[in-house]
C-alpha cells in the first residue's frame, strides 16, 4: 500500500513487515503523544489564563494517585518498546540453517559478490526466492553499509572483520542496493541491484545460462582468444601440457612433488604460472594476473574440467539439478 511512497519502499523480504509494525508503533506513539500535549498546553494555557491582576493560583500539595499514573504508563509502554525491539533483535541476528551463503566485499566504491558456488557478482546480487540468504561481509578500505531497503536490512562491512547479515526475499523482482555510510567522493555511486529470482531461474542463472551460454562455453572461447590454445595442444610437441583429462588428476612438477589439479591449481596456473611448473616442461607462460578478470578465471577453469570428457557441470554440485528446491544445501 505503501509501494507509491518513495518513504516507505515495498515490503520484500519476511522481516520487512515486522520491522515496519514497530517503526509505526512508534511513529503512531510519538504522534500521539506530540498531539496530546500540544492540545493540553494550548487547552491549560487557554483555561488558566490569567483573567485579572491579582489573580494567584491555589498551592498545590502533591497526589500520589497523579504521580503513579504518570510513571506506570510510560513504564509500560517503554517496556513494550523494550521487547519488542529486543525480539526482533534477536530475530534479524539469528541467521536461518538452511540459508544459502554469499560472501560481500565493500570496496571504494563498488560491491563485490561471491556466491558459495563461485559466481562473481559486481553490483548486483541474484538470489532465489523464499530462501534465506546469509551475508557475511567485509572491507577492502573503510566502512560501508550494505543497505538494502526493500528487504528493511542494513549491515556496516567494516575493513578486518567478518559482518553477518540475512534475508530472505518474498518476491521476485529487481531491488535497490545502496552504500549507507559515507566513504569518499563516489559514495552516491556506490549503489546496484538484488535481483531476485524464481528457484528455477535462479538455477538456471547458476548455472550461466541467464549471460547466455555455460560458464565453460565462455571458457572455451577464451581459451582460443587468448592464444592458450597454440601452446596446449595435443601433439608431444607442444610447448605446454595438454590439457585433456588433466583435471581431478594428480600432477608431477619440475621439483619432484605433485600436485592434483584442482580449481585452485588451475586458477593458479593462470595468475602465477611459474609457481607450480610441470615436469618436463620450461616456465616459459606469462602470466596472466590482471589479464583476466575473477570471472573470466571461473571461465577458464570451468572449461578445463570439461576437457576431462565426461560432461562436467559448470558449477558445484548443489547448483546442478534445475528440479531440486533451492535449499542451499552447501
Ligand atoms: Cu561505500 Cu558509502
């Protein structure tokens, strides 16, 4: 009802309408209040006034009837006030089980948003609906606030520390993000987007087909435009290794260890490549640190994985089945 009023944005998470029941309590207490004793100091003021010059007023010698009626009742209402706010407290603070988890970074001036499944996000947050999210935020720099208003939730993310946060989102739609504390010149811009979506969008979205195709077909196209191709090949001559079936396998490396070429492996292969070389090969592979960005490395990684053979899914396994309810079992 209140959607029209730019004051009071739709109601779009589950704790958004208990939060707004107190706000208007107090509102509509404080309205009263403020009603009750401007029309007594204007009432009295109008009654008692004085009519001629020597009027005196009669000496008053105290009721205790009057003093507890006026300390009892606001007893009473601050106490309501009290648990009440104290309830919701611990209902904002006490983060669901079963909520999925998305980790936030605050940065001069931007959003960074990782899903518990490896999505990258900037500015903009894709959430199922009907699932609590937990957030678990931080800093770069100095103190932001990630504020988000149709769901009545505001969280600082404070350089050094771990921030908790959750909502869960009633409806789908696109939501407003802002920073709520000043940080810097660009603060104003430092705003996105929740997108909230239905659970089989949101799984779709997972996994990559909302950006137009998978996560490894984006790889794969990398893989070809930024030349890696030309050097993993398949023949013995190649100047890298081949890649085909190398991933999940264990790796033997120049100084005799072996490593199993996990995600992180590969990630790091890109970004460092002479970090961990292989045997039999020269560290001869620039790297590619600042080339490629975070979510262009989930690309490159997802489609080395699929070079095992078998069809691998482009994320974890909790995000693969389209029909699974989305309970974030991760
Ligand atoms: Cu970040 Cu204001």
């Amino acid at each position: 009802m209140w959607s029209g009023f730019p004051l009071f944005p739709e109601q779009a998470s589950t704790t958004a309408g208990q939060v707004d029941a107190l706000y208007f309590f107090l509102i509509a207490l404080t309205a009263f209040f403020s009603l009750l004793i401007a029309a007594l100091v204007f009432g009295f003021a109008v009654r008692y006034r004085r009519r001629s010059p020597d009027d005196r007023p009669p000496a008053i010698y105290g009721s205790l009837a009057l003093e507890l009626t006026w300390t009892l009742i606001p007893l009473v209402i601050v106490g309501v006030i009290f648990f009440w706010s104290a309830d919701l407290y611990v209902t904002l603070s006490q983060v669901p089980k079963n909520a999925i988890e998305v980790n936030v970074v605050g940065k001069r001036w931007m959003w960074k948003l990782q899903h518990m499944t490896g999505q990258r996000e900037i500015n903009e947050l894709h959430v199922p609906v009907g699932v609590p999210v937990k957030l678990s935020l931080t800093s770069e720099d100095v103190i932001h606030s990630f504020f988000v208003p149709a769901f009545r939730m505001k969280k600082d993310a404070v350089p050094g520390r771990y921030t908790t946060a959750w909502f869960q989102a009633t409806k789908p739609g696109r939501y407003h993000l802002f920073c709520a504390e000043y940080c810097g010149t660009r603060h104003s811009n430092m705003i996105g987007t929740i997108v909230v979506l239905e659970p089989a969008a949101f799984q779709a979205w997972l996994a990559g087909g909302a950006s137009g195709g998978s996560l490894a077909s984006a790889g794969e196209k990398l893989f070809q435009d930024l030349a890696c191709v030309t050097c993993h090949k398949a023949d013995s001559g190649a100047r890298g290794p081949n890649l085909v079936g190398v991933f999940g396998r264990p790796v033997a490396l120049q100084d005799g260890s072996t490593v199993t070429a996990d995600e992180t492996y590969i990630r790091e292969s890109i970004v460092a490549p002479s970090a961990k070389v292989v045997a039999g090969y020269q560290p001869i592979m620039p790297t590619f640190q600042g080339l490629v960005s975070e979510e262009q490395l989930l690309q490159l990684v997802a489609y080395v994985r699929t070079l095992k053979g078998t069809e691998v899914p482009p994320v974890p396994a909790a995000a693969a089945p389209a029909a699974a309810p989305a309970t974030g079992t991760r």
